[in-house]
C-alpha cells in the first residue's frame, strides 16, 4: 500500500505541473533530457491528442518556427558539407546600363598598354562603371571569390571612307577596395566600308584567394588604351550617342560574385 501510495503521489506531480525530467530534479520544459537522446523510430511534429503529428519525408531537415511555435520540415536544395569542402556564402550579381561613354577623341597615342596588380583606380585613365559597386563580408579565411564580368561595346569610326580598317584598344578590370585584382585587354576592330557601327562583347573571369576577414568593396572599371586614326566615338556598356542599331539593354554591363568559404 505504501509503495502504491508513491507511485500515485509521483504521478498527480507529473500531472500537475506538466514536467518531466531525465537525468535531472529541476526540469524547465515539458520534457527535459539531461544526457543522449537515442531516438529509433520517426520523430514527428505538429500532432494532437486524436491526430498524429508530421514525421517530413526522407531528406528534410526540422527547422524553427520559433518561440511556442510547431517546427516544420523543410527540404535541402544544397547538399550538406562536410570539414574541408567548400560552401557558396554569399552571391550578388548587378546590372548597369549607364556604362561608359569615351565620346570622339583623336587619341592615337597610347597610354600604357599594361597595367599591374594592386594599381588604384584613379590613376592611368580608369572609368568606374557607376552600378557594378558592391560591398562582400568576408568572415572566413582560406576563402576563395569567383568574379565573372561581361559587357557589350560600340564604336562608329566612319570605316566606310577610308581605304584602312581601324580599330580601338581599351581594358576592363575588377578593383577591390580601389586596388586592381583582375584585368584584361581587348580591341573592336571597326570593319572596312561596313558603313555602321560596330559591337562587340567583352568578358572577364577571374578568382581571387584567400581574402582578408573584412568587408570588402568591388567596383569595375574601364579605360581607352588607343584610337588607331581618326575621330570617333567608343562607348562601354551602353551605346554611343548616334546609335540607330542598338540600345542600353543589348549592351549592358553585369557583374556576378560569388564568395566560396571552407567548412570548419
């Protein structure tokens, strides 16, 4: 009698205040394991006292609602990772259609043909293109950015009068926190006696390895290198002023980052 007495008393205690402890003589929820949990069947969420609750289907993962909300089962798109992979953190990718306008220019003397890494942006004749600025907070090292910038092109030279094709030189480069950390040169060959303008695409891709922790500012931006004769206009990103053939859409600029961190 005394030990059914107990068992009767411990159990109006659970009743009345609706806690149970595990490994523990001071529980703060309804069930509180001090210890493992080995769990061997489904676990299921959501359920009534007449309805059982969602056990998810293979894959998914349980996620918060919340402070005394049902957590709910969400699918991965992303495979998990695992120490030494690495894992996208953080992509952004920016358009711009105001671009570079060099306007007519005799410049047939070059400028420098080359430029080096870590060159500031303002000098040797670079021109920010103004919507492809952005800020990336980096917050591990060993890390890797992967940059991919494409752009359209036009010139009009007025190739059909002359006997002799002509063409411009310029470059594009890809400046974090106003240095120079990627580039490449190119040339729009304007054709003999097409008699209109003349497009074309430019792309640079490029990596950038092991970043500071920091955040970090990237901007792009372009120079003329040489007009080979004449007076004509160039324009980057955007069309030249007289265009009759193209427009801001064909020849915009964009720009897409994405920042790869290690898996600790």
């Amino acid at each position: 009698m005394k030990n059914t007495f107990i068992l009767l008393f411990g159990i109006s205690s659970c009743l009345v205040f609706a806690q149970v402890g595990i490994g523990t003589n001071n529980p703060k929820t309804t069930l509180d394991v001090a210890g493992d949990l080995n769990l061997r069947r489904e676990l299921r969420v959501g359920g009534t006292a007449s309805v059982n609750g969602n056990a998810g289907t293979a894959g998914q993962v349980l996620v918060s609602s919340g402070n005394s909300a049902v957590p709910t089962w969400k699918s991965v798109n992303t495979p998990f990772a695992s120490a030494g992979d690495y894992q996208l953190v953080n992509t952004k990718v920016l358009f711009d259609r105001t671009g570079i306008n060099f306007s007519a220019n005799t410049n047939n003397t070059p400028a420098a043909y080359i430029s080096t890494l870590g060159e500031n942006i303002s000098t040797n004749g670079w021109v920010q293109i103004p919507g492809l600025q952005t800020t990336i907070l980096v917050e591990q090292e060993g890390n890797t950015l992967s940059l991919i910038f494409q752009t359209g092109v036009e010139s009009n030279s007025g190739a059909s009068t002359i006997t002799d094709n002509r063409l411009v030189k310029y470059m594009c480069g890809i400046f974090q926190n106003d240095l120079l950390v990627a580039f490449r040169g190119d040339e729009l060959l304007d054709v003999h006696r097409k008699d209109a303008n003349n497009e074309g695409v430019y792309t640079l891709s490029y990596s950038v390895d092991d970043l500071p922790v920091a955040n970090h500012v990237f901007k792009v931006a372009c120079r003329r290198i040489q007009t080979t004769a004449g007076t004509y206009e160039f324009a980057i990103g955007r069309p030249i002023t007289s265009s009759a053939i193209s427009n801001a859409f064909m020849l915009q600029s964009v720009i897409k980052i994405e920042l790869l961190e290690p898996v600790r």
